[in-house]
C-alpha cells in the first residue's frame, strides 16, 4: 500500500483548482501562531511535494509569510490553497480543499507549543516545537 496518492480539489468559489501527482496520505496539524491567525483555527493539511499543478491561477493571491515560505488563497473566496516552502517549491495543502475519500491519518502536529489550551485530539501524534521545526525545516540563510 502507497503511502501517496493523486488528488484533486478546489476553493470554495471553484475559480481555482488543483491536481496533486502525490499527496501523502500522513496529515499534520499546525498549531502556529501564523496558521491559527490564517484560519481561525489550526491548519490541517497534507504535503503534496512540487509536483502541483493549479487551474485560475490568475485568482491566486500570495502572501510572503516569511523569508522561507509563503501562502496562497483564492482572491475570490478568500480559500487557502497552499503553504508553499520558497527554496523547494514543496506544497502542504489544506485537507480540506481536496477531493479525497483516501485513507488520510493525522500522524504529526507542529508548534505544539504554541496550541492553545482550550482543544486537543485526541490521535497519538509525533509532536514538536517551534523550534524543533525550525532546527529540521528551516533553511541555514534564515
């Protein structure tokens, strides 16, 4: 059994789609002070790699986040489409823009340190800080 997949999926409005060669099957929830502002919430999401392709692309906004990443949301509907690290082009896609019936499982959760008391999951997760992040995703010219 693969551990990736294709997806495909869309913003609220539809003005925007993608189709994803190799969405991983492992989803990750971000507890960042960032994420949570962009949501509402923590951001769910799955890494889907380079290999993305998106329709109404002219609908795209980008948000230069930070020196080594930025987020894409549709300018229509205001849907977040993507987190994208800069140095790689590597995409981690909202699980919920994508069309999938696939056997997705919350593995992993980043910037616990920074999750607010009032929710949990109750899923065993691999958890790390903020900074264990930085130490193994960061890019050195930080």
């Amino acid at each position: 059994m693969s551990d990736k997949n294709e997806g495909t999926g869309s913003c609220l409005c539809g003005s925007v789609r993608v189709q994803v060669e190799k969405m991983s099957k492992k989803v990750g929830a971000c507890h960042c002070d960032m994420c949570r502002k962009w949501g509402g919430g923590p951001l769910i999401a799955t890494d889907c790699g380079t290999a993305v392709r998106f329709e109404g692309v002219e609908h795209i906004s980008v948000f230069d986040s930070s020196k080594w990443a930025e987020r894409g949301f549709c300018s229509q509907c205001g849907s977040h489409l993507f987190y994208r690290i800069k140095q790689s082009g590597r995409h981690v896609i909202p699980v919920g823009l994508l069309e999938t019936g696939q056997d997705l499982v919350l593995t992993h959760q980043v910037f616990i340190d920074e999750k607010p008391s009032f929710y949990h999951f109750s899923n065993e997760t691999r958890e790390m800080t903020g900074a264990e992040v930085f130490a193994k995703f960061a890019p050195s010219s930080q």
